[in-house]
C-alpha cells in the first residue's frame, strides 16, 4: 500500500485560503482525471467539503507523489504553489488511513461529530468510480471509512458531543437561546437547494418557523425542495419556491436566511442587507460609535468626565503662568497645543519631594524649598531627571504615564432584525456584514472560533480508540491482500506442474483407465495442497505484520514466480474492485 493524502483543511488554513482555494464540481473532475494521468498516481480521489479540500492517490513514489499532487492542487485551485505550500499537510499510508477514518468519523470536522461528512465521501467514491480512478486501494480504503463513521455513530455518543454543522450554527444564531423557541414563528430564506441548504431548510422546518422560501438557480430544484418541506409529515411548514433574482425582495420579508451555494461571488453584499434592515427600522444600518451632543463638550470643556483639550486649566493662560515652576521646561513651547506643565502628565513619574514642590507652586504659585533627608538624590539628579523629562515631552508631547488606560465603553448594538447563516465555502455573504447594526451574521469562519474550545466528551475518546483498531485491521488486511498475487501465482503453477505430470503419466501409461486416471490426479492434487498449505497460510500472517511486505518478494524469489503472472493477477483484482458500488 503506497497511500498519499495531500490536503488543506479548517485546522491548516485560514478561511480566506479556503475560500480561494475551493472547487467546484468540474475542477474536482479535472483534478481526479490529471492526478491518474500524472506519473507518480495509479488510483485518485477528490474529498471536498465547505472546509477541506483533500486528494488522495496511490503513488509509487512518496517525495515525487506530495511534488506532483501539491502541483496538481495548485494548479486547480488557482492558488499559487507559494502560498499554498504553508498550509498543507501530507499522510502517507497507515497515517493516511487514520486520517480518513477520523473524518468519516467526524473527529475532524468543524463541529465534532457532524455526520454529514459520510454522505460526502461517499460522493467522493461515487465519483472516482464513476471515472474508472478509484482501484482496488481507494475503493477498499474509503468503503471501510463509511464503515468505521457508521460504526462510531452506532456504537458511541459521538453526536452528543458536537452537533452537525446546520444545527451548530442556528445555536450560534440564537445566541444560545433555545432554538426552537428562537425559531418558532419566524419566516426563513434559504438561497440554495444542495445537501447542506436541504439540510438546513429541514431543520428550519423541524425547529418550528412558519414559512421557508427556497431560492436556487435551478428552479426546479428549488420546487422539488419546496414540496418535500410542504409534504413532510413532522411539520406543517409553508414552503415555496422562487427564482434567484427574488433573493432581494424575500430578504425584506424574511427573519432568517441560510445560504449555501455553490456561486463563486457574493450573493448577498453588505449594501444589499444594509438596505434591507434599513427598508425594516427605518435606521441606517451601519454601527457607529455613539458621541455625545457636540454642545455638550464644548459648553463645559468636560466630556466623560475628563478635561477636554480647551478646557482652561488652573494658572494656564495667564502672564508668567509658568514662571517659578520647578519644572523648567521652557525648552517645551513647541509641544502641540494641548500640553500643560500643569497637568496630570507632566508630573508623571517625579519623585516625591520634587512632585511637593510642583503641587505647592500650583496651588499658590511659589515654589516652596523643602529641606532634604540624608541620602535623598540632591537638586542635580532632579535636573538631570527634569531634562530627561523635558527631551522625552518635547518629542512626544507629553511625559510618559504608567498609568492603566481608562476602560472604552462598548457600544451596545441594537437586537438584530436579520438573522444570516452563511454555509457556503467560498462564503456568499460579504463579511462586511459583521459590521452592521441590526443584523446578526454567522459563517464559517466565526463557527469555527465558536467550536475551537468546544468541550471534548469521553465519547470522543471511544471513537479514536475505534479509529486506532480499524487503522490496524485495515493495515493488516492491506498487507495480507498484497502478497495474495503471489499466493495465487504459487498455487498456479503447482497446478500446471501436476496438469505436466498427469499427461506424462497417460503418455507412460496409454492403457490407463478413468477411474485409476481420477484417483491418481486426485492423490497428486492432495499431495501438492498439503505441501503448501502450511507456508502459503503462514506467509499470509506474516504478511499482515507491520513490515510483512518483504515476504511476497521472498516467496516469488523461492519458486522463482514470474513476475508478470502475479502482475496480471492483480490487474484482474483491480479491474473487478473498480466498479464495485459504495457501501
């Protein structure tokens, strides 16, 4: 088994790089077809989701196998190979293997335990069957993940530690309310009508909103969405299709919408909802800082409690304000307005005896002597103190503080009138949109900041221990399956040595009736099977050992098999393994 995976993901990649990087349904196509036709790849496959892009190939070369899929994955996605190269990881054979196996399970999704991830990789096969790219390894690898994902759901509460991705979302959306009774009565938009946007409008349904309108470029995918939602029978939800340039005016009507498209550009900008909350509350929708009345500061110079830059202070303006002060900071009259000797940042920092003298000259304008203690710095250390201070308020405009900033009151936003859930990778909703008052946007980037700290439950830990074992078997499976060509080979060519022996017999013997002929071959073909039987099941074991793989070559090298007679009988295997459908 040579299996490489080569990859970028949510846990490698910033979403902005995701977004460019993704494929659509035809570039997927390509990349299978020039990853089987480049040299290093036998067998390909092509796993993209919202968040992962992976293909996976079985190379006969490790280091040329990562140059040309990285290349390959480059060149499709149009990302340049410099940029993308930081943010790849590569598995190679058992941990390959280990890598599909805890996504099918759900352990490498955004939200831990989704289970929508094995409909995709069985998509995934589906098409490299369809393709003739998916042999006897890929087939084998991604059939048993189906397996493992199901059978981690079945046997462990893996879906109790995370939620599918729909769902997570709307919890986010709900700002951790209940969503059914967030939900309850409100109208949904859902722009699209694929996996995910099914997904997401059956939830909607099921959380109890009262109408949902399907949007899709195809409209008569939308209708059939539609009339699914209408005619479920755990819901009583009104559903109806329209064409994609509705969008605009449904949005108007709409508490919720869920986009998921498979659109390259926007589909809804920021101008668009901002005038939809706007056409809502009559407000403009974008968030300001909220500022007192100009009147305010400029009546009493104070404005959240703190001087203002004109407001006079004590001794400031005067003739001959400074004169006597102890700080000689003559040399600071070209500091920009707003600068005081009399103010809190002047005194910044002085020790204490100089700090006396300044507040005495400020309260009366006279400095006052203070006799010294022993061992206190004299009056040219101040100077030499003041000097630095006066260099560092010239430069500056004022004397360094060590003092904590003053805590910025937030501004509180006003409850949303829109509620966007964007699931799209490239996202259809601009971004800009977090910065609207009125409207509460949730995409794939800000789920996975919400689940990055999600607690971990112990079921979690069961499903990697079933990982770690289905990882074992499969490797052993794998191993043995490698040295069967051999094994078949073998019995081969006994076969053929006692068909030469039997007719040599009947050329000895011409007068050899059928029944003596039957039992004579019958003794021959028990003689041979037991002879190997013992060491054709024992290279088997072997074989299914970490590092077993030197045993095929062993037995080959022994019977001096031909080596293009074990070649064909894997050829034979892979041709039956290529069309074998998904679990």
């Amino acid at each position: 088994m040579s299996l490489l995976v080569v990859g970028l993901s949510h846990r490698s990649a910033p979403v902005s790089v995701l977004e460019r990087a993704s494929l659509g349904a035809d570039a997927q196509l390509k990349l299978v077809q020039d990853t089987v036709a480049a040299e290093p790849a036998a067998e390909a496959a092509v796993l993209a989701t919202c968040n992962r892009i992976e293909l996976y190939a079985d190379v006969d070369k490790f280091h040329a196998g990562v140059a040309e899929l990285s290349t390959l994955l480059a060149q499709h996605s149009g990302v340049g190979l410099e940029e993308l190269t930081p943010h790849l990881y590569v598995h190679y054979e058992d941990r390959a293997v280990h890598h599909l196996f805890s996504v099918a399970c759900g352990l490498d999704s955004m939200v831990v335990g989704e289970g929508q991830i094995l409909g995709q990789i069985k998509d995934s096969l589906a098409r490299a069957q369809d393709l003739h790219t998916a042999g006897r390894l890929l087939n084998d690898l991604f059939q048993q993940a189906l397996r493992v994902g199901k059978r981690a759901h079945h046997e462990t509460g893996i879906d109790r530690a995370g939620q599918s991705l729909v769902t997570f979302g709307l919890e986010q959306l709900s700002a951790g309310a209940d969503v059914q009774q967030w939900a309850r009565g409100k109208k949904a938009l859902v722009i699209g009508a694929g996996s995910m946007s099914s997904l997401a409008a059956a939830t909607l349904a099921r959380a109890g909103v009262t109408e949902i309108v399907v949007a899709n470029r195809t409209f008569e995918r939308a209708e059939r969405l539609a009339q699914i939602l209408s005619e479920g029978d755990d819901t009583d939800v009104l559903a109806r299709a329209v064409p994609m340039d509705s969008v605009p005016g449904e949005l108007t009507r709409a508490d919720v919408a869920v986009s998921c498209t498979g659109a390259t550009g926007l589909v809804l900008t920021a101008d668009a909802v901002a005038a939809t909350v706007e056409g809502r509350t009559g407000a403009p929708a974008a968030a300001r800082v909220a500022e007192g009345p100009a009147d305010e500061a400029g009546a009493t110079g104070v404005r959240d409690g703190r001087p203002s830059a004109e407001t006079p202070l004590p001794g400031a303006g005067t003739a001959g304000g400074d004169e006597n002060c102890p700080l000689d900071l003559s040399s600071v009259s070209s500091v920009p307005s707003g600068f005081s000797v009399m103010g809190e940042a002047a005194v910044a920092g002085l020790d204490a005896a100089t700090l006396e003298q300044h507040g005495a000259w400020a309260a009366g304008g006279t400095a006052v002597e203070r006799t010294r203690e022993p061992g206190r710095p004299g009056p040219e250390a101040d100077a030499e103190l003041i000097t630095a201070l006066a260099a560092t308020a010239t430069r500056s405009g004022r004397i360094p503080e060590r003092r904590r900033p003053e805590p910025v009151a937030e501004v509180p936003r006003p409850q949303p009138v829109l509620f966007l859930l964007d699931l799209a990778m490239p996202r259809d909703v601009d971004a800009a949109v977090h910065r609207l008052a009125g409207v509460r946007l949730v995409d794939i980037e800000s789920l996975a900041d919400a689940s990055a700290d999600a607690p971990m439950a112990a079921d979690v830990d069961m499903v990697r221990r079933i990982v770690a074992d289905e990882v074992a078997a499969f490797g052993a499976a794998q191993r043995a399956a490698h040295i069967t060509p051999t094994v078949v080979a073998l019995r081969s060519m006994a076969a053929e040595v006692v068909a030469g022996e039997i007719a040599r017999l009947e050329g000895r013997l011409p007068g050899l009736d059928d029944k003596h002929r039957a039992e004579i071959t019958q003794t021959v073909k028990r003689v041979v099977d037991k002879l190997l039987h013992a060491p054709t099941v024992r290279v088997k074991q072997l074989a299914a050992e970490p590092g077993g793989a030197g045993y095929a070559d062993a037995l080959r090298t022994l019977f001096d098999l031909d080596q293009e007679t074990v070649a064909s009988v894997s050829r034979a295997g892979n041709s039956t393994e290529k069309n074998r459908g998904p679990a």
